[in-house]
C-alpha cells in the first residue's frame, strides 16, 4: 500500500465540497442508467447468496441500488467525506458503509474474516487511485472473493482519456461537474486499457467475461445528449471456477 498522499488527500477534498443532491458529481448517473444496465453483466456469475463490496462506493448511488437486489451490500470507499455521503443518502441503512483503503490487504483480510467469500463490484476506482495502488487493490478485492466471490469491475477506456481532454479544453471550460474533479487534482482515464486483465491475472483471478459498455454522466454535450464514456466491463474470479457460459472476453 502506498503512503497515504495526493491521491488521498485529493479525494476527501473532492468529497468534502460534493454537493449531497442527486447527480451533482459528474459520473453519478442514476442507477438505472448505471447498475441497472450491468446487472445482466454479471448475475450469471455471481452467487446471489454471498454479500456484495461496492469497492470505491463514494457517494453510494449504485450501492443502494445493489442493497435492492442482495441481502447483505456493504459500500467501502477510501473517502470518509464520501461515505459520509453515502450514510445520509441511505436513512433506512439498506446497505452498510465503511471507510476502506481497498489497497491495505490487511483491511480487506479483516472485512473477509467477517463476512466470508463475497462478490465485489467495482466503478471507475481502478483508473482513479493512487497509481502505486493499483496492483494492491485488486489484491485486496482477490481478498474479498475468497474461493466463491466474482468481480464485476467496469473502467474507462483509454479512449475515454481523449474524450475528456477535448472536454477540458473546450472554448467555454468543461463541463461544470468535470471542472470539479479536475479542480481537485484527480486526473481519470490514466490507466492502459492492456493493463487492466494484467492487474486481475497478477492477483491470481481468472477473466470468466468482458465487453465495452459507456460509462454515463451526469453532463450533457452543447447539442443535449448525455456525455457517455467508453468504458471496459470484465467479471473475474479465483482460479478454477466453472464458468456459466462465457460471453466476449
Ligand atoms: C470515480 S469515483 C466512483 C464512485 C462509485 N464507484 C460510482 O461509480 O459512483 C472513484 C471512487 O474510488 C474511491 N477510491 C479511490 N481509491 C480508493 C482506494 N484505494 N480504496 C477505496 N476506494 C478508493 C474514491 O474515493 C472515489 O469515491
């Protein structure tokens, strides 16, 4: 795990000065325009009797979502502003929040001791964490999964990198809600498409399924459609597991 640094400290800012209304921060699109879409992505492969890790939930728009569909949905983010967000979006607690270096593994071995094998699904965290966190985060998840959990994860596309910098460079400045996070230091869409299989491999997890599904936003384009970005899904898991009639990889 790397010493706690910009990444950090860049994050709980980002948090602390996000606006607590729906779709105030610029990918936070409603779920039925996010989870919903990907639920048919990885139910086939996940065992609907294990908890699911929203891992990186900030503000826990698509966890509560998932807190609909399995009985146990715990959100953890590296935030505390941001599950101090996603606490107050939940007043009925249908899903459980805690602050979570997903790259400490021995964290991610104390949340497994507690709660056994279990899914994770897992937006936009992979290109948006401290570069040095990479390969210990997707440990942490290979932690999580335990011998029975799978990972739905879905990233930016390297293409998306292009999109947002014409977006930022437009004449006017980008889009408000984009503005903000590039305001607060976080630079998405860093990571090599290439890389992204690398990372689960590393980890000792098997790809079981993959595909392109754009990210949706919470801005729109001058012309009023919806700024999307290219995005990469994939669903992995320990070893040898059997897999339930693969799609795309
Ligand atoms: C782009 S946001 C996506 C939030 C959420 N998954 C969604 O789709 O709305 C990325 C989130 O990952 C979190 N994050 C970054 N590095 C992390 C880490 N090492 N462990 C846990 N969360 C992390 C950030 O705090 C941030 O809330």
């Amino acid at each position: 795990m790397s010493v706690p640094g910009t990444y950090t400290q860049a994050w709980e800012s980002f948090w602390r000065d996000a606006p607590p209304s729906d779709g105030a921060v610029f990918w936070d699109a409603d779920a039925s325009l996010t989870a919903a879409l990907q639920v048919p992505l990885f139910e086939p492969y996940f065992d609907a009797g294990l908890p699911v890790v929203d891992f990186g939930c900030g503000n826990g728009t698509q966890t509560r979502y998932l807190a609909e569909r399995y009985d146990r949905v715990v959100g953890v983010d590296l935030s505390a502003a941001a599950i101090e967000h996603a606490r107050r979006a939940d007043p009925h607690g249908i899903a459980e929040y805690q602050q979570f270096n997903g790259a400490d593994a021995a964290v991610a071995r104390r949340l497994h001791a507690e709660m056994g094998d279990a899914n994770v699904y897992m937006r936009g965290v992979l290109h948006q964490c401290e570069p040095a966190d990479r390969e210990p985060l997707i440990e942490g998840i290979a932690i999580l999964l335990g011998e029975r959990g799978r990972v739905f994860a879905v990233e930016l596309a390297a293409a998306a990198k292009g999109l947002l910098l014409g977006l930022a460079q437009a004449p006017g400045g980008p889009p408000p809600k984009l503005g903000a996070v590039f305001a607060h230091g976080l630079t998405p869409g860093e990571v090599a498409d290439e890389d992204v299989p690398g990372y689960f491999a590393a980890a000792g997890l098997e790809l079981l399924a993959g595909g392109e599904q754009p990210l949706r936003t919470t801005e729109f384009h001058p012309d009023g459609t919806r700024i999307e970005l290219p995005s990469k899904w994939l669903v992995a898991g320990a070893g040898d597991q059997a897999r339930p009639g693969s799609t795309e990889v």
